[in-house]
DNA sequence: GTGGCCTCTGGAAACGGTTCCAGAAAAGTG
DNA sequence: CACTTTTCTGGAACCGTTTCCAGAGGCCAC
C-alpha cells in the first residue's frame, strides 16, 4: 500500500546516469549535456517524479516557508492581512504557516516555537501584545515582521498611527457636534489599542472635554454588545461613541437598536479598521479604514527583501495613514 | 552571524554520551539509565536544544504538517471553517499551511502540488470544483478529507445537503407568498452551487411556479451588487430572491437600497451560510446557516482519525443539517 | 607535443536526526 | 558457578538531496 515515493536515485537509475548529474538538471547548478539533460527531462516525466522538498530544506537550510501568527482569522481585518500575506508569498513559492493567537503571549510564544521548529524562514506577527525582550528571546535568529505594531526603534513593522486614527475618529465626533464621549477600548494590553485611546484622550484634551468615559473591551462583537448595554441601560447615554474596532461598534449598534436608541440622530458611533461589514450595517458605519490586504502585502515583501538581503541591517518601518470614512452613523441630520 | 543552531551531537559531546543515548532519551524509545538521562536533559536545557522537526520528519517521514486549501480567507465562511481546522490541529501538534484556492481549479492543483512537495501529512480540501480523477490524480496518495463537496462513494467528507438547503430557503420564500422568483446562482462549476439551484428548481417543480428566472453569480459581494441592479433595473422585480450566498444576498439588498427596492415589503431575499455580518444588515439577513467552525473542527478530526489508523478504509461521511435561519429580510408585515 | 582551460560526469561527504545491531555489564536463575 | 535474560550503550546505516572534489576527454594556443 505504502508505495514508496520516487526519488532522484530512481530518475538517476532509469537514465542510467548519477544522483549528482540528475541534481544538476534539476538546479541547472553546472555543466549538463544538452543531450543528458533531455534524457533526465523525459525520465522525470515519466516517473512523474517531484524533488522532496523536506530534504531540500534539509540540506540547503531552505523550507520556503513562512509562519503567519495573527490573532484571528474570523476577524474580517485580520483575514484581510492574511490573504494579503498568502497571495504574495505563493507567488515566490512560499507556504503560509497559519496561526491564530487570540491576542494571547503565551499562544504566541507557543507558536513560535513550533515554528522555529519547522524551519520557518521568516515570521510575520500581527498584533501582538509580547515586550520586545519577550519577543526576541522566542523568535531567536528568525527574521521577522511586525504588523500593527511599532517597536520603537529595532524591528521591521508595518502600521497604521493608531494615535492619529484614534483622534482622527474623536475629532469627527467633536466636529458632527458631540460633547459628552464614551470610549470602548480593545484588550489593554494590546498597543493598538491602547496608541487608539490615546488618541482619544488627546482629542479629549485639546476640546478641554472632560465628560468622557472610557470602557473596556476585547475586540469582540460580544465585548460591544455587553457594554453598549451598559450605555444606555442608565438612560445616560454619551453623545459620540469611538469603539476602538469595528466589531465592537457593531455590537454597539446592536444594543442600541434593542434599547432604542437612533443613531446617529441620539448617539453617533464610529470604529476603526473599515472591514466590509461596516457598508452593510444600518445605517453603514463610520469608522478609520487601515488597509489590512495592502498592509500583509507591504509585510511579506519587507520579509522577502531580508532574506534575499539579511546583511542589510536597515529595519524597515512602513506607515499607512489611516483615513476617515464619514457614513450614516455620524450624519446628524441638520 | 549566522551562528548554528544547537544540535544532538553536541549536547552528545556535552555529555559525552553518543547520539544515539540522547535520541532515545529525546523519544523513550528505549532503556536509559535514570543518571545518564538526568544528564541528558540537564544539557538539553542548559544548551537550550530544541530538535529540528525538518530532520526528524526527513527521516521518520512524519511532518505534523496539513494542508488547508480554501476558496478565500477574506469570505467569512471559510475563516469559520479554517479556524475551526486550525484550533483543533495545534492541539495534537499539526500546524496548518493555508492555501486561497479562489475556486479555480488549475490553482487547487498547484497548491496540491505544492503541499505533496512538503510532505504534508493530509489535507482539507473545502468547496473544490476538480473532478474526482483530477483530484486523485493531483493529491496522489495524501490522505485528504473534503468539506462542502460530496463525491459519490468514495472520499471522506463533510458537508450539508445543499439541496436541500436550496429547497428550504426557496421554500420559505413561497410560504411566505412569493410567486415569482430570482436565483442568483455561485460559479457553475462549484459543486455547492449547483446543488443549491437544484433544490431552488425542486421547489419550483413541486408547486409549479414557471415565473422564475435564474442568474450566474460569482460568491462575491459585487456579483450580488451587479446582477440586483440588473434585477431592479426593468422595474420588473420578483417576489422572492434566493442568493446562493450571504455575499451576494448583501449585494443585492445594497442593490435594492440603491434602487429604492423595500426589503422585505417589496422583495423578500433570502442567503446562504449565515455568516456573521447576515446579523448587522438592514433588514437582518435571513439564510440558510451552515456550521462553518464545527465542520472545519470535524473535517480535522476525520483527518487525524485516517493517519492514525490508515488502514480502516472506511470513508467517513458526515452531513451536518441545513438549518433556516429566518430573519427580517424575509418577514412580510402581515 | 605539451600544457592549460573548458565541459561533462561520478563518487562521496554532509545535513540532523532515528533505528537496527551487536556487545558489555548487570541481574536473575538453575 | 555457569547460564540466560535484562538493562544499558555505542557504532553505523539510512532517509533524499546538494555540493565539493577529482578525473576524463576535447579543444585551443604556444
């Protein structure tokens, strides 16, 4: 049952040549005779032979191979960076390794493990919430990329200003006419959200606003939901609403159609990310678009670039700007 | 630079046991004296070796690596199905190479290639179009399991009847009292779509309705958007709309808002798959729900139970329950 | 004609583990 | 005490590929 795969040394056999010349047709690596290389050509056919790429990456150190660790897939934004990732990285044949943190260090550490592990090339990490020390000390000598994540100084990364976004979307709110804010902030751990909520609080600041509150959630549709209903169980509710991801802005919206509260007409409310759902909500969201396919698409090529050039000590930081999308949940009618 | 990694040869020299005494303490394969394997580890952990799975899948052929090949992350059933995959493989070590079919099929075979190239243990194949030969053909002798995709007789698989999910959102469209309908249709040649027309025209036949039109999406948003302006257009509109997916349904009711169409007062629409955001649009979606995460987690298990156990040449086939999900879309005022 | 440079080829080592084999020491058995 | 059996250990082959080394011709130049 167990048919044994073909290998070189049976292409090398049926031409009646050596492991090493059929090595050479295969890598075009020295001198073949055309006529050989034709005769292997043909015995590769046939034998419908394909090179095992485990022993491949056994020798030369090479499993064109990459490990993708995001937090997780069934977030729209997140499966966004990884379809970005994965149409890239076929292209120059390499696999994606996928993992979902659940925004957890010890699930990313765990992970890079197992990827150190399999040989991985290089690691893009998306959202992660591990310290700098933490960080190298799992990874080892793996290149890698950090998406939605500056640290400062050293390593490569790919982000929005989270900062700017997050005022971006306060400023709006202030602008439509808001004065009293609540704010739902993602995991305090995680720096996206906590660069979001400064921005906030920056807005808060500069207006010298001081009827604001500030909630905390997980990024989670449920996490929206839970403390939407606190919002407008007491009857009190604030006149803007920044949630620091779309999920939870449209838990937020969910519960305040069930308490009856109209947005934006009682309350405007605004997200972040820009993931497709926000156009089908009602009424559509507002919310700061990243551009999450682009962003994993920039990442994977910053990965490539330093493994084809790892003496390049130069830690590459590329900045998307994020960009205010006004919809229907922050149009007050005039 | 490139310093090399730790390997058992040296925490043999370490030691100063041979290779083979640490190899057996590493896997319990055999008698170890109690002191020497105290040693041996005490190395292991001051050298901080970790051993190199490509070598050890090199030799016992063993990769603790699957293949998951999925028409699109970005379309948030398939990020259900991978995560329910991907949660479920780490535990018993697998890591999850992720692979965006797009539905076509000379991609399909790349992929497969690519992966029997990498000696993946097994592979999941979900919502393939390739003909069974072709598939066979391309997957060799890889165990593999097929999600969404039925192949008479043969292949492990796991999926839902989709005819008669068909039949049951057209169903509840007529109960309702839709006389005249639309069927936006997926890719023609998706083993999905087709059954889901099948069971649209089953409920057509059984009561007789000629008034029907069918239209040939693509599974997208815009094909939806596109076909519902075609639709709306002629000011000629059905009663009743059964798209083949949530996606398209979503680009319809943008079509119908557009068009000033009322949903459901004056068409009534109905999906497919019940993915998450099918909860946030105006009016709230209804379709037909398929457990993507359960059967992505059952599909895996399937998997697992053939490479453990490769010789009970039992196909397992597991058919979940097409179950509708009726929402707002759908419900006429009285 | 002798030497040197291409072109082509095969042999063998190496990568980092696992596993089989054989032998030595220790322990048990009569 | 002689024997078998069990426990422990090292040596070596092996997995499938790449690559280094060396050698054999052929060709050209001097």
């Amino acid at each position: 049952m167990e048919k044994r795969a073909v290998t070189i040394k049976d292409v090398a056999r049926r031409v009646g040549v050596s492991v090493s010349t059929v090595s050479r047709v295969l890598n075009h690596s020295s001198y073949v005779s055309s006529e050989t290389e034709q005769l292997v050509l043909n015995a590769i056919e046939e034998l419908h032979f394909a090179p095992n790429q485990i022993a491949r990456g056994f020798v030369n150190k090479k499993t064109s191979t990459i490990g993708l660790i995001i937090p997780d897939v069934s977030n729209p934004f997140f499966s966004d960076v990884a379809r970005g990732v994965e149409d890239y990285a076929i292209i120059d044949g390499f696999a994606t390794i996928l993992c979902n943190s659940d925004w957890r260090s010890e699930r990313e550490a765990m992970y890079l493990d197992l990827l150190r592990g399999r040989w991985v090339e290089g690691v893009i990490i998306v959202g992660s919430r591990s310290s700098a020390a933490d960080l190298t000390r799992a990874i080892g000598s793996v290149p890698y990329v950090l998406v939605e994540r500056l640290m400062v100084g050293s390593a490569p990364s790919v982000w929005t200003d989270n900062r700017r976004g997050g005022a971006l979307a306060t400023s709006h709110l202030y602008e439509i006419g808001c004065r009293t804010f609540a704010h739902i902030s993602g995991p305090p751990d995680s720096p996206s959200a906590t660069e979001r909520r400064k921005g906030f609080l920056d807005v808060m600041r500069r207006e010298s606003v001081t009827a604001y509150e500030i909630f905390e959630g997980d990024y989670r549709v449920q996490s929206g939901l839970d403390i939407g209903q606190r919002i407008f169980a007491n009857g009190k509710a604030p006149e803007g609403i920044f949630a620091a991801n779309d999920l939870m802005a449209i838990g937020v919206m969910q519960a305040a159609a069930q308490a009856g509260v109209r947005i934006p007409e009682d309350v405007a409310v605004i997200g972040y990310d820009n993931i497709a759902p926000t156009d089908y909500t009602s009424p559509s969201l507002s919310t700061i678009d990243q551009p999450g396919y682009e962003m994993g698409r920039v990442a994977l090529s910053i990965l490539l670039k330093r493994l084809r050039e790892p003496h390049t000590a130069t830690a590459e930081q590329i900045e998307f700007e994020p960009r205010l999308m006004a919809r229907n949940s922050t149009r007050k009618a005039p």
